[in-house]
C-alpha cells in the first residue's frame, strides 16, 4: 500500500441508511463490502457513501431535520438536505430501494413497476443515467420525511478515506424487495 499522511487525508461528506423491517422480529440490512475496495473491503457494512455534488442541487418533500446528534458546524438547510439525498440515492444504488415520492409539481407518472425500478437502477450504477436525471424523468423526488437523521460519525484520523457520516433510519417499504448491487456490495442479510 502507498504510504500517505493521515493528516492530509480529506473529510468527504457521506450518509448511509439503517433501513429496518418488522417481519415480525426487527430486522436490519447489512451489506458485505467487495473484499478489494480501499475503504471498509470485505466487511458488513449499511447501504450508504459519499455525497455527490448533485446532491445539492435536487430538492426534497417532507422535513429536513437540522439537528443532528453530535456538534455541526454548518447549518445551511441546503447542506443538510444534501445529506438526505445522498442517503436516499446511495440506498437506490446500493440496496435497491428507492425512497421518493411523486413529485407534486409535476403530473402524477405511470407507476414505475419493479423490474423499470431495477432497470433504471442498473444504469445509475453503470453511470448511464444520474440521479437527478432519473427523478426528473419519472417525475419523481426524494422523501425526507420516510427517513430519520439518527447518528454522526467522522472516521478518526489514520484512514486511507474518511468521512463525516451521517446515518439515517427508514422502514423497508412492503411493496419493495432489497438486493445488493453484485459490485461494489458482494452479499446481503437482514
């Protein structure tokens, strides 16, 4: 491994999701990590990672909640809805499971049935079509209200990556089936 100062390693802003489900014991998604990747390789992890830049510019229905656990230092409402969507986004990518409603401002779409769903995921992964792009095109926005800030983790010094974390809570929706993305997640478990 090439030797690097931990010092100088950047802080990226991240958001994951502990998405929960009563089956009728609580249960909670994990995913393993691809054994190979640089940060995390190899272990059970919670859908999640970095914010996109993109991530700023999408907007979002329901509440956007300000007050983290934990110190914050930035209190824009944009910056903080960046988080919401990152999560929303990374739980689509990584886990399938897209936490939107339709968008209020546009008509109401057709509905999108399971197998578009995982078609349009396929492509996001495969960096074919971006996040925004996909909510435009099927007049859809990200749910804030479906999803519940709970925790803020910064990775300590000494890590080839680190990031300040947000996680986020959510229920598995009952019409929607969760499945790892076979890249850069190898396996799955509740």
């Amino acid at each position: 491994m090439t030797e690097f100062d931990p010092a100088t390693v950047p802080i990226r802003a991240a958001a994951t999701v502990l998405l929960i489900a009563d089956r009728p014991e609580l249960k909670i998604l994990m995913m393993r990590r691809h054994a190979n990747t640089l940060f995390a390789g190899g272990m059970w992890v919670f859908p999640g990672g970095a914010v996109d830049p993109e991530d700023v510019e999408i907007a979002v229905t329901g509440p956007v909640e300000l007050d983290y656990p934990g110190p914050i230092t930035v209190t824009a409402a944009e910056h903080h809805r960046s988080y919401y969507v990152a999560a929303i986004r990374e739980c689509f990518e990584e886990a399938g499971i897209l936490l939107t409603h339709a968008d209020p401002d546009r008509p109401t779409p057709p509905v999108l049935l399971l197998e578009r769903q995982a078609e349009l995921r396929a492509q996001l992964n495969a960096g074919a079509i971006g996040f925004k792009q996909l909510l435009t095109d099927h007049h859809l926005i990200p749910a804030a209200g479906l999803i519940k800030p709970v925790a803020r983790w910064i990775t300590p010094l000494g890590s080839p990556k680190r990031f300040d974390a947000r996680f986020f809570l959510a229920k598995h929706p009952l019409n929607q089936d969760s499945s790892h993305d076979e890249g850069e997640l190898v396996d799955s478990e509740w």
